[in-house]
C-alpha cells in the first residue's frame, strides 16, 4: 500500500512542469524561460541516484540554483551553477552535513553518490536568465529499502478453546524497511480478515516504529478466539512491501502451530494383534489394547476388566497403550478403557469397552499309535480328534496330497504304496496360522515284491559270446528285503530315490555260452518269504572274427618254430661236411668203421646213404640245400 503523500507526489508531477512554465512566461511577458526536471524520482537506498534540471529557451546565460525543501517548506541553497559563453560554472554551497556531499555534473545535475533515507526530500531547480525571467521545478525524491528477515513469536504455551475472548496468538515484526510495509496474517495458507478493532473473536493490533537510521520497524499482533478445530492449523505471517517502479515484495516468516486445550469428547478403544480376525486372537500371543481419546493434552486411561458387572484394574498410564503377555484361553472376556478427563461435558463419551475372544488348539490325539504295522492286503480305519475354540477342521493328507475332510481315515486292501506317512492336519479358518498336525506311519509287512530291468541285446538282436551286460533288480517289502545274485560282482543293495520303498541292487559281467544255459538270476528275501527272477539270454553266437585271428596267430607261430629247427639243423649239417672234407677219402678196400653197438641200423643207413649221397652228388645234396 502505497502511503497518501506518494501518491499525491505522482498525481502532481505533470501540474508540478505546467505550474514551473506558467511561473517562467510570468516573470516577464517577452521570457520564454523553462525548465524540464522529472517530478517524481525512486531509487533503493544505497544506489546513486541524479535529479537532472534542463533549462530550455536559453542559450547564453542563465544562473540554475538547487535548493533543498524541509518539512516547513523553508528553502536551503545546496548548489549553483552558471553558464558563461559555452561552460558552466558549477559551486556546492552547503551539503547540510550530509556524507558524502551533495555533487553537481557538468550539466547542472544534482548528484547523490549513495541515497539515503534522508534524502527522501523535494529539491528546487531554480533557473535564473536575467531580463528572460526565472523558472523553477520541483524534484521528489523517493528511496525505498527492503525490509529484513521477517520474524514471529507466537504463544508456546497451552491455550484453552474454552476461553470466550480472543487470546494473544503470536507477534509479526518487520524492520528497517521503506516505506513502510503491510503485514498479513495467514492460516492454513489462506489470509485472514481481521479487523484492526477489538473484539472477541479476532483482531489485530499494528505498530510502526522510525529507527535512528531513518528506516521503518512494523510490528503486528495476531487475537484470536481458538476452537478444536484449529488443532493442526498452520500460522504464518508475511510483509508486503514495495519497491521502484511499482514493483512488491514479500518475506514469509516461518509457519507455526499451537499447543491447544479443549476436553475430550469421544473415546476409541480396539485390539492391535497380528493374528486378530473377527475378533479372535491366538493363545500365546501378546495382544496390545490402545485407547485414544479425542481431547488434548492427552490424560490419564485407566484399563480394566469386567467380569460379573464388576470392574478389575489393570493398569493406568498417559500414554494409553496396555499389553496382555502370552495371553491365555482363560482371559476370553470384556475389557474396557476410560479417560480421566474432568473438563468434559456430562454428555461426553469417557468409556468403551471391547470383546476379547481368545482362540485356542489342543494337541491332536490318535485312536492308534504313531506308527502302524499292518500285513498286505489288509484293512484299517483310524481317527484323530482335536479340542480348540473357535471349533477347528481335520483333514488327512500323504505326501502332501488331500485324502479326505474329517477326522477319519479309512484305508481298504492295503499294498506296498499304501505304505508311508499320513498327517492328519487341525486348523480354524478364522484364525490364521493356528494349527496342529498329527503323524501316522504305516508299515506293510508281506513277502518281497520283485521288479527286473529286462535287458535287450546291443546289436543285432543276439547276444554274442563276451559281450558285457548290465543286469538290475529292484525290491520292495517290510522288513526290508534281501537282494542276492548267483553270479560275483553285484553291488551293494541301495534304496531307490523317491521309490516309496524300493531297494536297487545290480550286476555286470559278460555274456558266455555257459550263461546261455544257465540264466543269471536274482533273489528278493524277507521273513515273509522269497522272490526270484531269472534273466536268460537266449542263443549266444560266437565271436568268429576273433576265432580267425587266434588260429591265424598259432599257425604263424608253428610256422617261425619251424623255420628255427631247420635252421639250426642246417648249420649242424655244413660243420660235419667240412671235418670230413680236411681228412680226405678213405682208401680203397679199407673197411668202414662201425659205430657203437647202441646205434641202430637205422642211424648207420641214414649216415651211410647221407655221404654215399654226398658223393656221388657232390654239391646237389640236402647240404647244398641248405
């Protein structure tokens, strides 16, 4: 908001020109002296600031003269200048102790070097052409300074809606700004309408100060009548304010909230339990009760319970929170929750109660004992019951697989897949993650159940002799079954994964003809008796490729037998030749000499005919060969 004076001062600048002309043509008929200056001048404090004063319809001399304007509207020469030829003398004649001193520029202007709110003055342009007359203007100088930070202080303490007057709600302060500024009171964001009169709702008081720099101090203050609903209002303040060229500014202060008393009017009391559904809490859980009532500052609640129409304390705290520790099926009941509050009307709800229904589930009991050992082919029926409140649902599963609803299960000509572990399973739907299972094993006794893997040849749809086979069998029964072979280098029996009872043992050795006949087979044994399989192979053909190359080796290996014999006997044959040779021929008529007695004819003939032989072939005899 702009102040009177101001506004005044920019109405009156155009009539300010018109009345310095009017002045100038009367001074002299034949004068045509004028002077131009700008009527209205804004500048921020601090900045340098020039009032310029232009004579017109002069052109040699003239004497122009600045004067300075009080508030008594008594004039005081600040400056002067002359114009002489083509200069002009400029002279400061008094700055009235003003730091730093007024200045004049070669045109005649009048200088402030830094505005101060001082300044904020009208100066007189005085221009004086002798016989032409005298014209004068005058200049308002007008300096504005942005306020500070904006600050408030509002009531920390505890302020009762009961109240029928409006209370001091919190003080707003703006300083050392110009002009001065507006202050606006806000809540929740949106302005208030507040009246500067007093009265019992809501008003405001407003207070400017001047400072010893000259600058502006404003200080506001907020009354107020307070009601519940103003609990979580959010309070601020902010400083309007203006600055040149009909440019605003604005400085929030930092919202604020109250600390309220107004009495209780409604009570809420509930269960905050984890497994609470329709009411229902676990046994050995830790049920919490919180109790909230609606007044403030918050009171003091006192927790009971009541049993027969007659109340039992439990605990009392400002806080309004109570824990039942691992409660128990016996505290199934009604608990209440009541604030201590003695502002509240007699209407006013002070009390609630609530239901506590604590849910419970005993331990599952069987008709049968937990393990069960029944002979195949047989028959059982078997139950489990279970005590729990809200009233609990049974099922049986095996293998995680549903058999039934109820608490019974009835198995009819029992097998070896009959055989494993059955849970019967108790929980209430209404209360999650209550539940108890029940384990029933059964066992099933009975003679060994035999399964063979059935091999098939490799190539050819025969099996050949040493061709290597895999052979494998697999048991089932209680008590568990023996696996044996009647052939060497069978593995240890081992159980079957996921084979509900099967044991696994195998064999490996190579197909002979003996094999063939006899068949390879495997035994299944237990108290209950024996199970046997026989794997046979049929027709098994001999390796003839094989056979070719064993004959062809040893008749190889006769032949190179050979070939050393004859070899040997040859060498033996040349060295007797050569003796025979060295003594020459016996002589004509000289009998032959006999060898030993033992020798027998034969020996003698095959030695005669061997060098009679040699004669009379010379060199095509067997030695020749050789």
């Amino acid at each position: 908001m702009e102040p009177p004076d101001a506004q005044a001062g920019t109405r009156g600048a155009p009539q300010l020109l018109v009345l310095a002309l009017l002045l100038g043509a009367h001074q002299g008929a034949q004068a045509e002296v004028q002077v131009s200056v700008t009527p209205l001048v804004e500048v921020m404090r601090g900045d340098p600031v020039t009032l310029d004063c232009t004579p017109l319809g002069i052109r040699d001399h003239f004497v122009l003269e600045w004067f300075l304007a009080d508030r008594s509207r008594i004039r005081h020469l600040l400056a002067s200048a002359e114009l002489q030829g083509s200069e002009i003398q400029a002279r400061v004649h008094n700055s009235l102790g003003r730091s730093p001193p007024y200045q004049l520029d070669s045109q005649g202007h009048l200088v402030l070097a830094e505005a101060q709110v001082g300044d904020e003055q009208d100066y007189v342009c005085v221009v004086k052409a002798g016989a032409a007359g005298t014209a004068e203007a005058t200049v308002r100088l007008q300096v504005f300074a942005k306020p500070e930070a904006t600050e408030v202080s509002h009531n920390t303490g505890m302020m009762s809606v009961m109240d029928e007057f409006a209370q001091e709600v919190a003080t707003c302060n703006s300083r050392n700004g110009n002009p001065a500024p507006q202050i606006i009171w806000y809540q929740n964001g949106q302005p208030l309408q507040v009246p500067m009169e007093v009265n019992s709702e809501s008003y405001m008081t407003s207070r400017t100060v001047r400072e010893a720099s000259g600058l502006l101090s404003l200080t506001s203050t907020l009354y107020l009548r307070l009601h519940k609903a103003d609990q979580d209002a959010s309070f601020h303040c902010s400083v309007h304010y203006r600055l040149p060229k009909g440019q605003h500014g604005r400085l929030d202060s930092p919202p604020f909230r109250l600390t309220l008393h107004y009495p209780t009017e409604h009570v809420q009391f509930w269960v905050d339990s984890p497994s609470t559904t329709e009411g229902w809490v676990r046994e050995g859980d830790s049920v919490h009760l919180f109790c909230r009532g609606d007044g403030s500052p918050s009171l003091e609640y006192t927790f009971y319970r009541l049993q027969d129409e007659e109340e039992t304390m439990l605990h009392t705290n400002l806080d309004g929170n109570f824990t039942l520790e691992r409660v128990q099926r016996n505290q199934s009941g009604t608990y209440g929750c009541r604030v201590e509050d003695y502002d509240a009307a007699e209407d006013a709800e002070l009390s609630q109660t609530l239901e506590l229904r604590v849910a419970y589930l005993d331990p599952i009991d069987l008709n049968n004992m937990e393990e069960v050992s029944l002979p195949l082919g047989s028959s059982v029926a078997t139950n489990c019951s279970v005590q729990g409140l809200p009233t609990p649902t049974l099922r049986w599963t095996k293998d995680s697989v549903p058999l039934g609803d109820g608490p019974t299960l009835s198995l009819n000509f029992i097998t070896f897949d009959s055989a494993g572990t059955y849970i019967c399973e108790a929980s209430i739907p209404t209360v999650p993650l209550l539940s108890r299972t029940q384990v029933l094993e059964l066992l099933v006794e009975g003679p060994p159940e035999l399964r063979p893997e059935e091999i098939q040849p490799k190539t050819g749809g025969s099996w050949r002799e040493g061709d290597e086979v895999r052979l494998a069998c697999s048991a089932r029964g209680y008590p568990e079954p023996k696996l044996s072979w009647n052939q060497l280098g069978n593995s240890p029996a081992e159980p079957v994964p996921g084979g509900q009872g099967w044991v696994s043992s195998s064999l490996t050795l190579k197909v002979t003809s003996a094999l063939s006949q006899e068949g390879v087979h495997c035994e299944a044994s237990n108290p209950h008796g024996t199970t046997k399989h026989v794997f046979h192979f049929g027709t098994v053909a001999p390796q003839t490729s094989q056979a070719g190359v064993a004959v062809m080796a040893v008749a190889v290996s006769v032949g190179l037998l050979l070939l050393v014999v004859a070899a040997f006997y040859c060498i033996r044959r040349k060295g007797r030749s050569g003796r025979q040779g060295e003594k020459g021929a016996l002589p004509p008529g000289k009998p032959e000499l006999s060898h030993s007695g033992s020798q027998r004819p034969e020996q003698t003939s095959l030695l005669t005919g061997s060098a009679s032989g040699g004669a009379r072939h010379g060199s095509g005899g067997f030695r020749d060969e050789c």
